[in-house]
C-alpha cells in the first residue's frame, strides 16, 4: 500500500480548508484532500456573503449583540467577540489576495464595499460579489492555494477513517491522531497518509435530509469520521433550514438569498398576506428559524406547497443589477422575479452543531483539528446569524493554523512499518448499488418527515427506530463490500443523522432551531447548555 507523510493534512477544500492550508503552508508540507473537483464545495454555492463590520454608523458590538440574539443564549461570547472583532483584517486578506467584492457607490479605495442587510442585522454589514459571493472567495482562494510551493492537492479522493492510536502496532494509551486512510475514487485504491496535524474542514450534513441548498459532497464526512475516532460532537439537533429556497420541480431546491429581503423582498402567503408582521416585529427579515417555522404554519395551514416573496416593488435594473445570478435562474424556469411573485419553501441549509473544538480549533482528539461548517466553535449557538459562516470559517481557520503551526516541531510522526495496511480481504466487488439507493432515500426521507423543522418525541423515536435499522444493513454492507466513494458517503449519512436525532432527543426544550411540540418553551434553567455526544 503507498504511504504518503505531511505535516499538515487537511481534508476539505471550502473556505475553511483553504485557508488553513494557505496559512499552514508557511510552516510545513501539505497535503490537501477533496472528494470532488477542488472548486466543488457549500462554500462555492454561498450566494449572500460576509457579516462584517466596515461601516462607521456599525459597531462591533451590535455585531456581537446581533449574533448573540440569534444564538438563543447558546452562544459562546469569546467566540464571538474573537470572530466578530477579527473579521475585518481577514476580509482585507481576501482584498489583498484578489477577491471582487461589490463596491460601494462612492467608493474611494477597495475597502469601501457597499454593504447589504439580511436577517437578524441590526445594520448593513454585508460584503458580497453581487449574488455569488461563495464563488467569488473560492477562486480567489484557490488562486492563491495554487500559488504555495508547499501545498499537494488531491482531486477525486476521500477520507474513509482517521488514523488514531487504535490503528497503531505499538499500541498507546492517549487518544491521538496521525492522519487518514484516504480512498483514490478512481483507482478504488486506499493508502494512508501520515500526518503531525490533521485538520477536517469537510463542511456541512445537507444531504442527510430529502430537500436541501447543499451540493451532494454535503454528507456530513468530517463529523461522522470524528465520531467514530472517540471526538466529542456538539449540538447535532441545530439544522438551519433556510427559509426560501426556490419551488420549482427542477430548481433542485435553488436558493433565494435572504439578501433579496434585506433589499425588500416580503414573504406573502398563498392569499397574497404579508404575513410575517404575525410573527416577528422585524417582518421579513426575522431571524432564520422564526421564518422558516412561519413558513411551515402558513403553508400547513392553507395546504399549499408555498409561500412567495414579492420584490415587484423594486427598481427592475436595480434588482437585475444586485442579484443576477438569481434572475437569471428564476427566468430559466419562466418566473421574472421584477414582474413575478418568486415560490419558496424552506430546505436543510447549515449545521449550527459539529465536532466539538476549543477557541483555537483543537477538538478533544490531539493533532486533530476542525474548521468550517464541522466544526462547533460557539459562534452560532442555537442558531446562526446569516452570514457569519463564511466568517467564522476565515477567523477559526487562521487561528486554528497557525495553533498547529506552534505545535508541529513536537509532534513526531509514527514509522510506515507502525501503521497497518488498509486491510479488505475477504470483501468483495458489490454491483447491488440499488440496494443502497433506497437506502440513502428512505434515510433523506426519514429526516425530512420526522426531524425536520418542526419535531416531536414519537417522530423522533421513529426516526431513530428506521435510521438504527439501515445504519446495521449498512455497517453490514460495508465490511463485506469495496469500498467506493458513495459507499463512504451513505456511511456518514446515516451516522450523522444519528447524531442529529440523539441530540434533538436530549434537549427537552425549544431553542432556535430546535422547536418540539411536546417542550415548546425555552427553558434555561435546565438547558442553557450544550449536547454533547461521545461514542462509548
């Protein structure tokens, strides 16, 4: 088996990833892994932007009380502050490195960004490339990755199991990792990879549920891999459903950025309503889960398949100007967002919950870091504030690089004769892909019925009920089978959706985006608190 030896591997290739790996390049070797093209990530998808603070009437302070409100107490303030405070140096990193961030209209130098508003902001604070901001900060980090002497990419590849001292021939007893087994898709050949750090930025778990914004590489890797080493995982049962995705059985659940509200867009209901002044002083730009849970009530209530949102009022040039790439999608499939009301429904759009990592991205494994989306830092509590991914994502990945970056001299990196062969003897080449195909749509569909936005305890031990049964025919299938990449996916599917029921089981409460009807208050007495799940 070929072995390959870095000093930093990271698996991922987001924002997160990226930049830990253009940081880390500075101190070491290495080694950057993805399951797809490079460019092929929730981050290259991300259409609304960056939340930071750039303008004088803003504060760092809003910033933070803004995050915190929408965290529903959850909230870990360090984090935020350290995120919040932090954001504007790295967004002039991304400046520095290329990226085209829309100016503002009198704009002076490069830093002065014309700025939108979404959901839960108490002032524009939104840096974006029009309507393709994620695509935007993927090229230009990609550019510059290319640029590092230090850095390997592998295309086409996955991460199937961290190396852990389990694996070691000289077996210790402290719980450390030094790297992966990592699967070439093409060749269906495994080898391992040795490494002093291991950095999973793997991104988020849309995948796991039926309707979704995420790309299908989102299958929820890094968390269900950590898992299974002994990590600790934090607040699975928080899964952001974005509010407006676009209603249409060929949009593959298209979204319609919350940017567009911010703008002025209102949601209005199937008798023309606008209904959300019912639910939110803030109306249409309410926080995430109050609009995703309003939209779930007016459509239950009327049995329509949708709400609209309604930016008629709007300047026609302005809105084609600010939101191309959504006009231009909306009117491939018939709809003139300038003359038409726009249908949307809610989809499964961002973990909030992730593997459990300190204030320098460290998780409870030694060497083993965590960035992005798989990661829990604090940031997002119970809830995430609209656009603080992308930022989270370029402060935690920075932080977290150069933490490691302070440690690889005194990390020492097992011999090649002390880790094992991936061993598949006795496994066999499995055509019965159908098999598993059914298996990956009764999982999505499992979640979308009964561990959706809005749950209750007998939906939620049905679910684990089904999801506990395909997880065995799973586990069984992939010990006697070869592994391929789709294989190692429905693997963490179904493990991550574990996780998400164990966890929304726990909490006997509703906050954020947790919402059951048999707990639906908030209750800090007991619960202003993070779930925590650890294998046995």
């Amino acid at each position: 088996m070929d072995n390959y030896e870095y000093d930093f591997l990271v698996v991922g290739s987001g924002i997160a990833g990226l930049c830990f790996a253009i940081h880390a390049s500075q101190f070491g070797s290495v080694l950057m892994i993805t399951k797809k093209h490079d460019s092929e990530s929730n981050t290259n998808y991300a259409q609304g932007g960056i939340a930071c603070v750039l303008d004088k009437n803003d504060s760092f302070e809003r910033h933070i009380e803004d995050t915190l409100n929408a965290g529903k107490g959850l909230c870990d303030p360090d984090s935020v502050r350290t995120v919040v405070e932090k954001g504007p140096t790295r967004i002039k990193e991304l400046l520095q490195w290329g990226a085209s961030f829309s100016k503002a209209p009198d704009a002076q130098n490069p830093y002065d960004l014309h700025l939108g508003k979404e959901g839960g902001h108490s002032a524009k604070r939104i840096v974006h490339s029009k309507d393709l901001t994620g695509k935007e900060i993927e090229a230009t980090l990609l550019n510059t990755l290319h640029l590092k002497k230090n850095v390997t990419l592998f295309q086409n590849h996955c991460a199937v199991e961290l190396i852990t001292e389990h694996h070691l021939k000289n077996n210790s007893t402290r719980s450390k990792c030094y790297g992966a087994y990592i699967l070439d898709s093409r060749k269906r050949s495994i080898f391992s990879v040795r490494a002093r750090i291991t950095c999973l930025s793997t991104g988020g778990a849309g995948m796991v549920y039926l309707h979704t914004t995420n790309p299908e590489i989102a299958t929820g890797d890094g968390v269900a891999m950590a898992y299974r080493a002994g990590a600790k995982i934090s607040n699975m049962e928080f899964i952001q459903f974005h509010p407006t995705t676009l209603y249409h059985e060929n949009a593959n659940s298209f979204l319609i950025s919350e940017a567009l509200r911010g703008y002025g867009a209102v949601l209005r209901n199937a008798s023309g309503e606008e209904f959300m002044n019912r639910y939110h002083t803030s109306g249409s730009l309410a926080p995430r889960d109050i609009v995703a849970r309003a939209i779930d009530n007016e459509m239950k209530k009327s049995g329509e398949p949708c709400v609209y949102l309604d930016i008629r009022d709007a300047k026609a040039d302005e809105t084609i100007k600010h939101f191309p790439n959504i006009y231009q999608k909306c009117l491939s499939f018939g709809i003139d967002i300038t003359k038409d009301l726009i249908p949307v429904v809610p989809a499964a759009h961002y973990l909030c919950g992730g593997i459990l990592v300190d204030h320098c991205g460290k998780t409870t494994i030694e060497n083993l870091y965590a960035c992005g989306e798989s990661a829990c830092t604090g940031v997002h509590g119970a809830n995430r504030l609209a656009s603080n991914s992308l930022l989270e994502a370029l402060v935690f990945s920075y932080k977290s690089a150069y933490d490691a970056a302070s440690r690889i001299k005194d990390i020492s990196i097992p011999q090649v004769s002390e880790i094992p062969d991936w061993d598949d003897s006795g496994t066999h080449d499995n055509e019965e892909w159908i098999l598993l195909s059914h298996n990956l749509t009764e999982i999505q569909s499992v979640m979308w019925d009964y561990v959706g936005i809005v749950r209750s305890n007998l939906r939620l031990h049905r679910a684990l009920r089904r999801i506990n049964l395909l997880e065995k025919e799973i586990e069984n299938f992939y010990k006697k089978t070869k592994i391929t990449s789709r294989l190692l996916e429905l693997r963490n599917i179904v493990t991550t959706s574990k996780l998400i029921i164990l966890s929304a089981l726990k909490r006997k409460e509703s906050r954020g985006l947790h919402y059951t009807t048999d707990h639906p208050n908030q209750n800090d007495r007991y619960w202003k608190r993070n779930t925590i799940l650890e294998k046995k």
